[in-house]
C-alpha cells in the first residue's frame, strides 16, 4: 500500500467517513441533501486522516518497537513531511465545516484538538486515552447528524453514537494489549500495562458480552427489522472477538473482528433506518 495511505490509515478513514454517514442518514430519516452529505464525510475524513497521521509522528519511537514497517519507522515518510500533512489534512477538515456552520466548526475544531492532545499526552495515561478516542469516533457519527441538522435529527442519532463509544472503548482496551511489550518500555500507562494482560482482557470482554446483551433494545426504539437481521453478523463476529486467545496475539485477532463488528453495526444502523415507505412494506 501507498506509505501515505498507510500513515492516514485509509482504510480507518473510510470507516470514519461511513460512520458520519451513518449519522446523517439515521439523523435525517434518509432525506439527504447532497451538499451538505458530501461536506460532512469530507470533514470526518480530513479530520481523522489528519488524527492517525498525527498519532504516528508522537508514537514514532514506540512504533520502533511495536509496527517498525509503519511509514515512519521504516523511513517511507520523514517525520518533518508527517507533521506538516498532520496539521494541514486537520486544518482543511475544520475549514469545511466552517462553510457548514458554527456549530460544525466547533465540533470539528473541538475533535481535532482532542486527536493531537491524545497523540501528544493523554495516550500514555491508559484508558483516560481510551475515553477519547471512543469520545472521537462516536462524534464522527454525530457529526453527520448536525450536519443534517434539521427537524428532530437528536431523536435517534444518540443511539449509534452510544454505540460506537461502547464498542470503541473496548476495542481501544484490546488494542492496549496488543501493544503491551513496546507500551511497557515507554511506560504508556495502558489497562494493559498497570493492570496485566489477564486482566484487561477480562475488562474488554466485559464490556463486548454488555455491549451485546443491550444491541436488540434499537429495535424497541424505532429502527426496523432490518436492523435485527444485521444483528446477527453483528453478534457473530463479536462474539469471536470475545473467545479469542487471551495473549496479545489474540487481541491483535479480537480488534481486526471488532473492525467486522463496527462496520456491521453502521451497517444496521443506516439500514434499521430507512422509512417503512422505502422499504415497501
């Protein structure tokens, strides 16, 4: 893969942008305005790309260790060349949502901030960390409902919001451990680190098997039964994350599952949805 997509992590930044469209259709009932469809996945994209860019330039000498083929400790991409597209790809996402609205600029501007304290500060504090990102991600997803903004958008969008930070969070902790041999020499206060692999394991398992025991309560608050169907890939592949090897290898298995999950879950939530009136039924 191109060095460039591999420090923006493209194929994150897709997610991202399907999560904000997530939150638009969910927000707006499916009643799309292209315009403003198109500015909010560019926002997110931008915005995240810049984020992940940003993450590896302070994550340089601990991915020495951890990821040493990543673009910047393999020397595909100078650090200096890293930063500078960091700041620029974030600077031009919170431009976007400025032409959108007051609203959008202080979200987007307020994420952008958040990313580069995380790199710079907070990742090496553990699940503080871990709180951010899940905060970060879930606000993709709203992002996409204000920038549909209209009518009562905040009625359903609250519930793939909650989600996703659920899922996140978990997956966050997981990620912990699979990086726990280089987090441990540079002192990254992670689940992992201060509490040992067993245990953060049981704590990321945790909050999955919760996490799917409350999935079918959207179906109660109004999305339709296409949501249901999703739900059991949805399930199947969580399921398996919870069941994978206790270790770091098996975290590095459970995150590429939750990815399965998350993109499923988005899935269910665009479709669960859609009117009954598009749907023929």
């Amino acid at each position: 893969m191109n060095p460039y997509f591999r420090l923006v992590r493209i194929h994150n930044v897709l997610g991202a942008a399907f999560g904000a469209f997530t939150g638009y259709v969910v927000g707006a009932g499916w009643e799309i305005r292209p315009l403003s469809l198109v500015e909010a996945l560019l926002v997110v994209s931008l915005v995240a790309a810049g984020g992940y860019s940003i993450n590896d330039v302070y994550d340089l000498e601990i991915d020495r260790i951890n990821k040493p083929d990543r673009p910047l400790p393999s020397g595909a991409i100078s650090l200096r060349r890293a930063t500078y597209l960091s700041y620029s790809l974030m600077g031009l996402g919170v431009m976007i949502a400025v032409i959108q609205g007051g609203a959008q600029a202080a979200v987007a501007l307020l994420t952008a901030a958040a990313l580069v304290l995380y790199a710079r500060d907070l990742k090496k504090t553990g699940f503080y960390g871990n709180l951010l990102v899940a905060t970060t991600t879930a606000l993709s997803i709203f992002y996409g409902g204000i920038s549909y903004g209209s009518g009562t958008w905040l009625d359903k969008i609250w519930i793939p919001v909650v989600y996703t930070f659920l899922l996140t969070l978990s997956r966050e902790v997981i990620k912990g451990i699979e990086d726990y041999r280089g987090d441990l020499i540079h002192g990254v206060r992670t689940v992992a680190t201060r509490m040992g692999v067993e245990r953060a394991w049981t704590i990321a398992r945790a909050s999955l098997i919760s996490t799917s025991l409350i999935s079918p309560l959207p179906l109660l608050l109004g999305f339709n039964l296409l949501y249901g169907v999703l739900l059991v890939p949805f399930l199947y592949f969580t399921a398996r994350a919870i069941t994978a090897e206790t270790s770091e290898q098996g975290a590095s298995k459970a995150r590429a599952l939750l990815k399965g999950s998350a993109f499923i879950g988005m899935l269910a939530f665009s479709l669960g949805s859609l009117p009954l009136s598009l749907l023929h039924l």
